[in-house]
C-alpha cells in the first residue's frame, strides 16, 4: 500500500487541511483519489490551478504556491470512524504544522473539520472565518464528496472554491 504523505512548502499561499484520507486515497498513494470526489476538478474550475490536475498530480500543488495535509493521518471510509483521541492528537499535530510552514490561508475542506478544531458547536458553515491560525486567515469550503447533501452539485459547492481564491487574493 503507498504511503500518503503531506504536500507542504514554506509559506504556501493556502493549506488545504481534509479531515482524513479515503481508503482509496490511501490505496493509491495520493490525496482526493476517490473518482467520485470532484476537489481536483474544483481547483481547476476555480482558477486556483492554471492547469487541470488529477489525484497523481498532488505533488504538483507546490508548484502553483498550495499545500495539503490532513487532521488525521489513518484513512477510513468514513470520518466517523475515527476516535476522540484521534482527533485531539491531529488538532496537536495540525497545529504544530502550521505554525510550521505559516500558510497565508487555512482551508478547512469540510465545515465539521472547522468546527472540530476551533470547538464551534453549530451555525458555522463554508466561507471566511473570523479566527486566526498563527497568523493565517481560516477559510472553510464544503466537503467535496458527493455524498455531502449540504452542498449536492459541483455548482455549488465550485461557488465556494471560487470564494476561497477571491479571499486569497484579496490578502495578497
């Protein structure tokens, strides 16, 4: 099984932080590596990337000045499985990554992962976010998955990567 590892560079222009990897993801070796997950496809449609990238292409996100990690390193089928100390753990161990490579913009891809790290209970859902991670902007997008039926379509939730990339570029 290949190992899934972060993409991280000094000072990226936005972290993208999923709560924790697919089974497939972690199968194939590359983040967002479910067909049915559109987050590449996003990117693109929202001119975050000038290029059209696919899972394989994950490590290229440096290149356009991202970066990617996750809350929790172990992949499941679903985010429910993992434990409170799990979590605990991640929120540890995302911290300390991002006070490392002092992203502009933190991404939350997911509104329970935004919610999870800053103890949010309810209300809080995709856009710019008030808190700050030493120093960088927070942002959440929707869940990318298909199965999110907050945000059902590409449409909708493409209105949000679309957000994220006017508020990067606002900071600049």
């Amino acid at each position: 099984m290949a190992k899934l590892r972060d993409i991280l560079k000094p000072r990226p222009r936005i972290l993208f932080v999923g709560i924790n990897p697919s089974i497939r993801s972690e199968q194939m070796g590359h983040h967002f590596a479910s067909p049915g997950n559109p987050f590449w496809r996003l990117l693109h449609a929202a001119r975050l990337v000038p290029v059209e990238l696919k899972c394989e292409d994950d490590g290229r996100l440096v290149e356009f000045d991202l970066a990617l990690t996750n809350l929790c390193s172990r992949a499941t089928r679903a985010a429910s499985e993992l434990s409170t100390a799990e979590m605990i753990a991640g929120q540890k161990v995302l911290a300390r990554k991002i006070r490392r490579v002092r992203p502009r913009v933190v991404a939350f891809v997911g509104v329970s992962i935004y919610r999870r790290f800053f103890g949010v209970v309810a209300g809080e859902g995709a856009g710019a976010k008030e808190e700050e991670i030493f120093g960088a902007r927070i942002f959440v997008l929707p869940n990318p998955s298909g199965l999110n039926a907050s945000y059902p379509g590409f449409k909708h939730k493409l209105i949000w990567f679309e957000r994220l990339r006017e508020f990067a570029e606002g900071l600049d």
